[in-house]
C-alpha cells in the first residue's frame, strides 16, 4: 500500500523530493521551537514584571525621617567663649524647629547665625553680627532696599519688605534689622511679617536679659 503522493512545490511545478520534504519538516518544526521560546520568553518577563510589582507594594512605607532638630541654646552657649561676646538663644515658639546654629564669618565680620522652619515650611533666621559693616548687612539681607521702621521690645528696626516679589525675593521676603552698639541684630526669611516680628522681639528681649547695652539705631534705608 503506497502513501499519500509527492507534495507539489508550486514554485517549481513538480513533486518535491524526499530531501526537499525532509528540510522542510525540519524548517517547519524549527520555526515552532523558535516561536514556542519567543512566547516562553514574553511569559517569564510579564511573570517577573508583576512579581516586582507585587513586592513593591508590599513594602511597607513609612513617613519620611525627619532630622532632629538643632539644640540652639547649648551651641550658643559652646560658641559663646570664641565670639568673645553674649550670643543670643531667644525664646520660640514649640512649633518651630531650629536647623542650623553656627559662628560664620564673612567679610572679615563673624556673626552669630539660627535657622528656623515653621509650621509650613516657612523659614524664619535670625543672626547676630559683631562689629559688623554696611557690606555683611547688605549681603545678609541679599540687598534687599530698606523702608520704614517699626518699634519691637524697646528697639526700632528697619524694615525690608520684598513680599510683592514672590518667590523672586528669595529667603527675604521680609527682613528687620537693628543696632545695638556695635552689634547688629538681623531678623529675616520667608515667614509672615507677624512671625518675623515676634522674633524680632523675642531677640530684643533676649539682647536685655543678657545685657547687651549700647546706643540702639538702625540701618539707613
């Protein structure tokens, strides 16, 4: 009993020979494997793809570490004996959260330097320069033009009031500055102008309880 016939090859217009059969086949059955390993392949990543994304999100997240906050009053009281004058630790609102305290030095002037953050994320600084120059207080204040004045705590202060310039203005959105002797007491940042008043006026106190004298006057606008 024969088998079935030759297959005809259409390009060719005869039977195909039993080598011609024979390659076939195994063409045939090599584009199979071929796309039976594209498939394998296309399963094993999706597989691992929604493996991640199932351990992604069973990781569990929590809020983000917040840095401990900057103990002012001790660092001020270290750096005190190296200023070689008082250094000024006012009282702040328990809400506040100090990130910085430091001595700089800056045009040949060093000051006293405490950055806060507010609820909100407002920053509020203060600094106390010694024996400071017009060129620190124009830098610390980032050139900011002077107006009026306002009277906190027995001192007068110039204001620098830049709140009209957006985010333009910088960290000085609004600014106090004055004159104790030959000390110069800076209050500015981003906070509103109600907050920077009430360190403002914390510092002055600040300034009397640890008896900082001298002529008080202000900055020329």
């Amino acid at each position: 009993m024969s088998g079935p016939p030759p297959r005809v090859v259409a390009e060719l217009g005869r039977p195909e020979t039993p080598e011609e059969t024979a390659a076939r086949i195994a063409l045939n059955r090599r584009l199979r494997r071929d796309r039976q390993t594209t498939r394998n392949l296309v399963g094993s990543l999706v597989f691992c793809l929604a493996l991640v994304a199932v351990v992604i999100a069973l990781v569990p997240r929590g809020a983000p570490i917040a840095q401990p906050a900057v103990d002012y009053r001790t660092a001020a009281s270290q750096a005190e004996d190296t200023a070689g004058v008082p250094l000024l630790a006012p009282s702040v609102p328990a809400s506040w959260r100090a990130n910085s305290a430091e001595l700089r030095r800056a045009d040949g002037v060093a000051s006293w330097y405490v950055g806060f953050v507010l609820p909100g994320n407002a920053f509020l600084a203060y600094t106390e320069g010694i024996r400071a120059n017009p060129t620190w207080l124009a830098d610390t204040l980032e050139s900011a033009p002077g107006g009026g004045t306002v009277r906190l705590a027995g001192l007068t202060w110039r204001i620098y009031d830049q709140r009209q310039r957006g985010s333009a203005a910088g960290n000085v959105a609004y600014g106090l500055a004055t004159t104790i002797g030959t000390t110069d007491l800076v209050v500015y940042g981003t906070a509103p102008a109600a907050e920077t008043q009430r360190l403002a006026t914390s510092l002055a106190k600040a300034a009397a309880d640890r008896g900082l004298q001298g002529r008080n006057t202000t900055p020329a606008p």
